[in-house]
C-alpha cells in the first residue's frame, strides 16, 4: 500500500494527530500491520464541529452552481487516482482487489458525479396563491452541521454515501469513520480540498466508537447525525441523540430474504444466490440471508447452490483470479463462526462450509462459503444477522406462506423475489415489507434510486434525489400580496376595535 495517512483526522482543510489511544489497521488476509494511529478525543472532535460551523455560512450560501461546479472537481479528482483507492481499499478491508476496481470505487465516483448534478436540483413546490390574500413558497435550506458515523464494510462507499448528499444540499459535515478502515475516508476528504472544497466542509475524525463517535452524538453543536451499522448500536446513538433533539438518520442492519417461486428459473436463482450471499463475505446488509424456496425446487435448488459454493475461490486479495477474501477482522470471523456453530448445535445442518480454511489462508479472517439448511424460523441463525458468507435455505408450500416468512423478521432493507410471473412479481414487490425488492436479481444499486430500510433497518435514505430530502429543512415563505391594513382573519381577535391611530 502506497499511501499513509498525515495523520487520525483531516480537519479545516489539515491532517493532524489525536490524544485519544492508539489504534492499529490490520490487513485481515495476512495480519499485517498498515497503519497505528493514536485516536481523536473528545477535544478533537469540539474542533472538528467548530469548523464546521465556521465553514457553514458561506458554504450553505454558495449557489447551487457554485457547489455542483466543486464536486465536478472533485469526481475528476477521485478519477485520477481510482487505482490507488481501490489498492487502499483491499488492504484495509479484505476485500478483491477486483470487488474494489469493478464495484467499490467504481460506484463511488459514479455518486459523487451524480450529486454534482442533484446539487443544481434542490426542488420545492411551486409558489402560489394557497389563500387569496398571500403567495406562498417554500424554500430547501441546509440543516447546519452533520455529524455522520460509516461502518467498515464498505469504506469508501459508505464515506461518500454519508459526504455527497450532505455538502450537495450546503451542509458541513464531521464524519467518522470506523477506526479499522479509515484510510480512504482520509485520502477522500484530501480530495476534496484539492477539488476547491473550502476548509471545514468537509471534516473527518478518528478512534473507536465509545470514545471518538460519542463525543460527535452527543455534541451539542451538531444539528443532525447520519449512522450507518448495526441495529443495536443505532438504538444507542438514537437514546444519545434524543437528549439533544438531534435529528436522525439510520441505516441499520438486514435480514434480506431470496424468495424462489416454483416458476423460477432455477438456474439463474442458484447463481443469483451465491453472488448476493457472498459479495463482500457476506458483510453487505443488503446480502441475500434466507433463501424460501418452493419445496417442488428446494433439493434441486440447495444441491446447486452448495456446488457453486465449492467452486468459489479464496485466495490472495491481490490476485484478480480470487473471488473471496477474508471477513474485516478476526473478531468478526470468530462471530461468524459462532454463529454457526449455534445453529449446528440447534440442529440445523451445515450442507457445505462451516469453518476457517486451513493452510496459507489460516493467516488470514477467511472463513469458507457457508449453506445451512434445517434451521427453525425462530431460530438465532434465521432472524439475527449473521454478516458473513452464510446463507440458511428454508423451502415454503405457497405463495402466503412465502411472503409470511419474508416479512418474519425484525429487519426490513432488502428482499428479492424470483419469478417468470409478471402479477406474482408485483404482488411480492407490493407485499415483502423491505426499504428495495428487487425481481429475479439481488444486490445491484444505482445512484438514481434511494437504498434505506423500513422496521428495525431505520429510516432516512442514501443515494439518490431522495437522500436530499434528509439532509435539508423545509421553510415556508407566506407573503401578504393586498396591501391591506385590516385582513379578514383579524376579525377573530379585533372585531370590536375600531382604532383610529394612523387611520387603523
């Protein structure tokens, strides 16, 4: 890995060092050591904030043009030196170096190109006679500062994902990311100011959750806090924000259910399968968890998904021939494991998988791609999240039952449903109770739609137009157009005064 970070935080425009514990960056497919940094204090993230709020005025007052025209820049700007994000970013992460070059930080800049243009489209309704004494409009104004937390699965992503749709709808913002991949958030925030983002906009911290991400909730100079993680640690920040009145934003954990109707084509399905339970291990919230299968293809269906996942090739995350890499850490492999062996100890069966590879990938957090079938709908490895390369097949006798066991769990962030039926289609995207159902494909995204969650996944919305919606205020405008000294409804409170000072 080429690039080093200057220092745990980048703030107004400069790299810096913490006073807070030292943190230490692992590459999880070898153990080696990348980077130590000690973390950002409380004291840290108070100068952050206040950057922010002094970067604040001018920027949420710079036109629409005027932003848009910076983050143009600044997508050139990532352009240039996409492959040294993408090396970045497998290191730190695990990840293949293909997922990386094809997926992460293609679609990175991809969203930052299109809040360049959602930038300029800051849209209300239209103004108008609403009564017939006044017209009234409204304006989109920014929130102030954002304090926003990214999770480690997809580092560069999820910075983007949390950066562009606030600064495109004039916000600043602090963001921290996770203290185990925070590198490329350090190299994108240094794009921005080379992009001609002025100092403050755009601001990150640094170190662990308990102690850098906290002190950003429970600041009260912040006016709005972006979370993306799990579901548990979303309902903490939720209680500390509550006692501020902070506004929310949360995009919280998935359960996603792959639903395999009898008319299915089945072949697509057990491909489509194994992609979306594997993508990134298994770490995505949107990844295909509980496969419902028509029992009529359920043998069939399960004897093809567990053959593919033997063909699945882990293996050195540099080497473009690999298809899987290791889980972010060791501590998340172990849980994964866990979990695992939980359900095997409940009765499930464990079809392929189930265990840390040996041999040269023992150095590494891999664990193998991972079939379970026989598990109770009740069961932990059925309605908790796993975020592994582990996907559990349950078969179902029709449609009713189908939908039931979709919507049986706590998370609502994604689903799919395979069909060659058009009404059967509809019904499911109609019925499954999820934030995106996609029909007979799982995981792809585009930065034109909104990805967020319904039930335990949270709410609020990344990407898309929709995202803008979070991350501004809506202000009425009612503007009297009479001229009149007396107005109609004054006569509720003054209809016996009859005052003659300056002709009232």
């Amino acid at each position: 890995m080429t690039f080093k970070p200057a220092g745990s935080h980048y703030l107004d425009g400069g790299s810096g060092d913490g006073r807070g514990p030292e943190c230490r960056v692992v590459d999880p497919a070898t153990g080696d050591e990348i980077w130590t940094f000690t973390a950002d204090s409380p004291a840290e993230v108070e100068a952050a904030i206040a950057a922010a709020s002094a970067a604040s005025p001018g920027w949420s007052t710079a036109t629409p043009g005027e932003r848009s025209g910076v983050l143009l820049k600044l997508a050139a700007e990532l352009e240039s030196f996409a492959g040294e994000l993408a090396e970045v970013e497998t290191a730190q992460a695990g990840k293949p170096i293909r997922l990386s070059r094809q997926f992460d930080v293609p679609g990175s800049l991809d969203n930052v190109a299109f809040f360049a243009g959602a930038a300029r489209l800051l849209e209300g309704s239209a103004s108008a006679e609403y009564s017939p004494e006044h017209t009234s409009s409204i304006r989109r104004e920014a929130i102030g500062v954002v304090g926003s937390i990214a999770p480690w699965n997809y580092p560069l992503q999820m910075a983007v994902w949390k950066v562009l749709p606030a600064i495109a709808a004039g916000n600043t913002i602090v963001l921290k990311p996770s203290e185990i991949t925070p590198i490329t958030t350090l190299m994108l925030a240094q794009a921005c100011s080379r992009a001609g983002v002025p100092d403050g906009v755009v601001n990150v911290v640094n170190g662990p959750g308990a102690v850098t991400g906290e002190a950003l909730v429970t600041s009260r100079s912040i006016s709005m806090m972006s979370f993306t993680g799990s579901t548990a640690v979303g309902r903490h920040i939720a209680g500390l924000a509550a006692a501020n009145g902070t506004r929310l934003h949360l995009e919280l954990g998935g359960k996603a259910p792959f639903v395999v109707f009898d008319d299915a084509d089945l072949p697509a399905a057990i491909r489509g399968a194994v992609a979306a339970a594997l993508i990134n291990s298994g770490q995505d919230c949107t990844a295909a968890t509980r496969a419902y299968v028509h029992r009529s293809l359920f043998t069939e269906f399960v004897d093809g998904v567990a053959a593919l996942m033997s063909q699945v090739r882990l293996g050195d995350t540099g080497d473009e021939d690999t298809d899987l890499g290791p889980l972010v850490s060791w501590r998340q492999r172990d849980r994964v494991a866990a979990m695992v062996e939980r359900a095997r100890n409940d009765g499930a069966r464990i079809v392929v998988g189930g265990g840390a590879p040996g041999g040269e990938l023992s150095r590494g957090a891999y664990y193998a791609p991972t079939l379970i079938t026989d598990a109770d709908q009740r069961s932990e490895i059925v309605q908790e999240e796993v975020f592994g390369p582990v996907l559990t097949a349950l078969p179902f006798d029709d449609d009713t039952e189908a939908i039931r066991l979709a919507n049986d769990v706590r998370f609502g962030l994604a689903a799919s449903a395979w069909t060659r039926d058009v009404f059967r289609a509809q019904n499911a995207s109609r019925l499954i109770k999820a934030g995106t159902v996609w029909i007979n494909d799982h995981i792809p995204i585009i930065s034109e739609m909104p990805h967020g969650g319904m039930k335990g996944s949270g709410y609020g919305k990344d990407m898309s137009a929709y995202a803008l919606d979070d991350y501004t205020q809506l202000k009425h405008v009612m503007s009297d157009i009479t001229g009149a000294v007396r107005k109609p409804w004054h006569n509720t409170v003054l209809q016996v005064c009859e005052g003659t000072l300056h002709g009232l």
